[in-house]
C-alpha cells in the first residue's frame, strides 16, 4: 500500500522531535547569539520541517515526471503555484 507524502510525514517526525528542536533552538539562540527574548514553538518547528519535506518531495516528483534538470524543476514548481494560486 502506498502511503501519501503526509502520512510519510508524520511516521519519520514524532512530537516529540519537534520539542527537542523548539527546545535546543531557543538555547541556541539564548547561548550563541544573545537573543534571550528568542522563542519558538513545536508547532512552528513542524511547519518549518514540512515546509522543506514537501519542497524535496515536489522537486522530486517533477523531476522523475520531466526528466529535467534541478534549476528548471524549480521554475516549474514556481509556475505551478503561480497559476495555482492566480485562480
């Protein structure tokens, strides 16, 4: 049975991984950059961590559909959404 790209999402990233990153994140930014006011959340991580797995997952399935090269993979996902969202 193939699984959708979301329900792939949600198997390979737990909650529990998005705290740890909103944790270490927020420590990162108190230790190493002086941005003690810096927060984040687990939620704002996952939309950050699905944001760049579903552009992997866009690029690749043009790219196996077109046979074409990275750079104009990119221009057509653009395109894609440019009259996606013209609509």
């Amino acid at each position: 049975m193939d699984k959708t790209p979301t329900e792939l999402f949600e198997e390979m990233f737990s909650p529990e991984l998005f705290d740890l990153m909103a944790s270490e994140t927020t420590r990162y930014a108190a230790q190493n950059k002086n941005y003690l006011e810096f927060s984040t959340s687990p939620d704002e991580m996952r939309v950050l961590l699905a944001f760049c797995y579903f552009q992997v997952t866009i690029f690749v399935a043009v790219r196996k559909t077109t046979g074409t090269k990275l750079q104009t993979c990119v221009l057509n996902v653009y395109r894609m959404r440019c009259q996606g969202s013209a609509t």
